[in-house]
C-alpha cells in the first residue's frame, strides 16, 4: 500500500470514533414521533399533540404542542416543549434500558410547565413513554402513549 495511502486511511480510523470500535454515531436519533394521547380529569378529558420533536446541537428534542381541554375549552393552549435527552440517554435507550427525562413547555402567554417522564423502549427504535406535565403545584397531567424513532 503507498504510504499516502496508508496515512490517510490511519488518519480517517482514527477520526472517526464509530469506525475505531467507538461509540455508532445518533443520526438515526434526530427525529422523534410521539402518538397523541389524552388523560382524564374532573369531569373533562385533556388532549395532547406533539408534531414530531427534532434534536437541536444543545441535545434537546423540540416542538411544538397542543393542548386541548374538553369541556373546558378556554383552557386549551397552544405552545412550545423541549425535552432534555443526553446522547448517554439516547444510547441506553438503544440498548434496552428504561430512562428518565426532564424538560419544559412554555405556552403562548409565556406560562412555564415542568416535564417529566420516562421512556421504555420495547426495540431500539420505539417503545412506550410516560410524561407528566405540571401545570401548577396543585395540578399534574399524566400522559401514557407511545414513542417511535422513523426512519428517515
């Protein structure tokens, strides 16, 4: 092999954390689709949509929401949620194991509502996912529904 060769071949081995036996790089974990779901209150019912959440270069998955609240309509609200997932996450997730998230949903009158939950996949690419929404200290959504990684 000519050394030019050789050396620009060692030089891409070794650049390359997957190609070296490192860590498989999280393209395929760009993009997440969440089913939409409801949860029951006092006499009434609250339903989420979530269009598909995309990663940002900080590790969050964002989007946009809506939340509609039957019979109750002039609580429904519109705005925007970020969800913290660590690329560590992301690759545990991968490999079978249940994690848990943080994140954050600031509605349209600029309200903040804390986010929690927990994913569980049943492959590396979909699973089951629970997310609890604060609305105020007196007050938690809970959202059971699923997750799923497509394909591009």
């Amino acid at each position: 092999m000519r050394p030019r060769l050789r050396a620009f071949i060692l030089f891409v081995l070794s650049t390359v954390p997957w190609l070296r036996g490192g860590e498989a790089p999280l393209t395929p974990f760009q993009r997440v689709e969440v089913a939409p779901t409801w949860t029951s209150i006092y006499i009434g019912t609250v339903s989420l949509k979530v269009p598909v959440l995309t990663r940002t270069a900080a590790g969050d998955f964002e989007a946009t929401y809506v939340a509609r609240v039957l019979p109750y309509f002039f609580y429904n609200e519109n705005g925007r949620i970020s969800i913290r997932v660590t690329d560590d996450l992301l690759r545990r997730l991968e490999g079978g194991e249940v994690v848990e998230f943080t994140g954050r949903a600031v509605n349209e009158a600029g309200e903040v509502r804390g986010v929690t939950g927990k994913a569980t996949p049943s492959d590396p690419r979909q699973g089951k996912i629970k997310v609890r929404v604060t609305v105020s200290p007196r007050i938690e959504l809970i959202f059971n529904t699923t997750y799923r990684f497509p394909d591009r």
